[in-house]
C-alpha cells in the first residue's frame, strides 16, 4: 500500500492503526487488513446514541446568539444546496458540528464526532446504492426556528426527531443487502 500511495510505511500503518481505533477495520494476523462489515446491530447501536447525546450537547451549550444561529442557519442552506452523497453527508455534519459548537463538553463532543464518522459509513453506502429522500433540511428548519424563538428545549426536541429519521430506512436498505 505504501508503494502504491508512494509514501513511507510510517503514515500507512498509522493510518491503518486510526482506522482499526474507529473500527472501520480489523486486522486480522498474518492474513491483513480487512473493513468491517455492516451490520443492522452496529447501526442501531451507534445510531441509537445520537438522539441522546446531540441535544444533551445542544442543552449544555445554552442558548446560541443571533449571528450563531445565522450561522446555522447558512450551514443549513449549504445543506440543501449539495449533491446528494458524499457532499450532503458532509454538509448534514457540518450543520450539525455548528448546532453543537457551544458545548463546553470536549468528551461529549468527541463521541460525538466518533459516533458521525461511524455513522457516515453506513450513510454513504446507502447513497451509493439508493437515492436519498431529503427531509433532513426541513427538520432542520424547525431547529433553527426553535432557536431563533429563544426556545433551547424545543430546538432539542426537533434535534431528536432529526436524528431518529433515517434510522428505519438505512435498517431496511441493510436488510435488502443481507437478502442477496
């Protein structure tokens, strides 16, 4: 792989040893290096979280500021402007770090971020294979009008809505998969 990439073995294996952290890979002695495969289980059990931990963070944080939530709210346009795929993937996480940015809680931030990175695997190969149905945007409104009326426990609410959405059809397009 290094020679390949054309780069010394040093970055490869960190590289590789970060992937086996975020378990999107396993090493498997003698034989090499394998991606882990998805699974309806590991989905529901990392998917399951972020319902609970987001609006804990959005909660901590405490209200936003007026130019906080026209960032936000920018974060959302970009959002609904991007290609389907990787690009709103993206752009549905960078909406959600910015709705997130004033939590206090590096902890809870980072597993956070570990639990999207984790996610996103399964997110996108869906999109490979399927045309996403864009809801999120409007759940996303609600947010930010929930924030723009000074209203942090029902910006929450809508926050959890949002992230219990998509669970039911990643879980049915994974169960397709198993089928074939």
């Amino acid at each position: 792989l290094s020679k390949k990439l054309g780069i010394s073995r040093t970055p490869v294996r960190e590289a590789l040893g970060q992937l086996i952290a975020e378990q999107f890979v396993t090493l498997i002695p003698r034989r090499g290096f394998f991606a882990l495969e998805l699974t309806a289980q590991e989905f529901s059990d990392l998917y399951d979280l972020r319902p609970i931990l987001d609006p804990a963070a959005l909660l901590l944080g405490g209200p936003p500021t007026s130019d906080e939530v026209d960032q936000i709210e920018r974060a959302n346009e970009v959002f609904l402007r991007a290609e389907p795929g990787l690009a709103s993937v993206n752009a549905d996480e960078t909406f959600h770090k910015r709705l997130l940015m004033r939590c206090p809680n590096a902890v809870l931030m980072g597993l956070i971020e570990n639990l999207m990175h984790r996610t996103k695997r399964y997110e996108l190969a869906l999109f490979r294979e399927t045309k996403p149905i864009m809801i999120a945007g409007d759940q996303h409104a609600q947010i930010i009008k929930a924030l723009r009326d000074e209203n942090l426990d029902l910006a929450a609410a809508h926050l959890k809505n949002n992230l219990t959405g998509g669970k039911a059809s990643i879980l049915s397009w994974l169960k397709t998969r198993q089928t074939h």
